[in-house]
C-alpha cells in the first residue's frame, strides 16, 4: 500500500468515525430534548410519533380538528420521506455496515463487544420508534 492509499484510508476512517460520534451525539441530545428525564438523568421514552402529536396538540393548544389536521400532515410526511428514501436506503445501509465494520477494526475485543451491544440498543430505540410511526 502506498502513502496516498495508506492517507486516503485514514481520512476516510477518521471521517466515518467522526460521523458515528457526531450522530450518536445528536442522537442523544435530541432523545434528552425531546423525552421525559427520569430522575436518575435518563430519558423516560424516546421520540415516538405519536408524542409528537401530542406535545404539538398540548404545546401549541390545539383544538381537535386542527390536531388531526396536523396528524395527517405528518403521516403523509412520513410517507412521503420514506418514497423518497426507499432508492437511497440501499446504498445507506451499506454505508453504515462499511463504517461499522472500519471501527470494529480498530477496537480490542471488549471494545467490540460493546460496541456491539451499543448497536443493538440503538437498533431497538430506532425500531421502537418506527413501530410507533407505522401504528398510525
């Protein structure tokens, strides 16, 4: 491997990890923005579709007609973002397994283990999420 290459593969690790950290951590900033803090400093639930109603309905006081207006403006949204999404979401998906696999690669086996485990937490919370999203 030359020095370009050697250079080339380093900027592009340091920049996948760099955008894992920086998603993780808006991740979790918006996660604590927008759910109840149990007293022990976690969050009591991740966003969730219908809370978004909900606190728009309570928030912003609306009636009921303008609360299921809002509903259905946002689940055509939904929609809408998932038509748009659904030629990226291959090329997505393997963007992420690639970024995942460069930053196992530069873990101890604990570190993976855990980051493992971490993967799979957010995995849940995001599926959770998405399965509150398709409930409607």
């Amino acid at each position: 491997m030359n020095a370009a290459s050697s250079r080339s593969k380093s900027v592009a690790i340091a920049f996948l990890l760099g955008a894992f950290l920086t998603g993780g951590a808006s991740g979790f900033a918006a996660g604590r923005s927008t759910g109840a803090i149990k007293k022990d400093g976690t969050v009591a639930r991740e966003y969730t579709y219908s809370g978004l109603v909900q606190q728009l309905a309570r928030e912003l006081s609306l009636s009921d007609a303008q609360t299921a207006t809002v509903d259905s403006i946002l689940t055509w949204r939904k929609a809408r973002y998932d038509e748009i999404m659904l030629p990226l979401r291959p090329a997505l998906d393997s963007a992420r397994d690639s970024a995942r696999t460069l930053i196992e690669l530069h873990l101890d086996p604990a570190q993976r283990e855990a980051f493992i485990q971490l993967r799979n937490r957010m995995s849940a919370q995001s599926d959770s999420a998405r399965s509150d999203t398709r409930e409607r």
